[in-house]
C-alpha cells in the first residue's frame, strides 16, 4: 500500500499482467470512477460502477455503487 492514498486508491491484479496496477487521484479533491465491464451473451456490458467523490474541503467522501447501468444501488459517505 502506498504512503499518501489521497482520497482513494485502487489495486487490481489482473491475469496475465506481469505487475498489478495502482493508481489513484492526485489531489485531495479529486474523483475516481471504476467501471468493471463483462461480456454478457456475446455483448459487452457495464456491469458495474464505483464512483469516488470527495467533498470539496477534503474532509468526507461519498462513495456510490451503480450495477447493471441502473440508479445508484449503495452509497457511503467516509470521514477523511
């Protein structure tokens, strides 16, 4: 894990990938958003969405889940 995750941080391993891959905003402020899609039938398909959205002081975070390209399905607001 690195040493300043600001606000958020993402590690994914993927197969076949010699290394995994972390990243995340640069800014305290700033916004990530993860989209995970799959094949479905033959069709690619957004399956699901994670949006990280600090406030604007830095101080809270609100994190929302969106599946199969609905409404927003869970959301989460984290003190920073």
């Amino acid at each position: 894990m690195p040493r300043n995750v600001r606000p958020s941080f993402i590690h994914v391993d993927v197969d076949g990938r010699e290394s995994a891959i972390d990243t995340g905003p640069k800014s305290r402020t700033g916004q990530m958003s993860i989209t995970l899609y799959i094949r479905n039938n033959g069709q690619v398909t957004k399956f699901i969405t994670i949006d990280c959205l600090p406030s604007r002081d830095g101080k809270t975070q609100n994190i929302q889940l969106s599946a199969n390209n609905s409404e927003i399905t869970q959301s989460w607001t984290i003190n920073q």
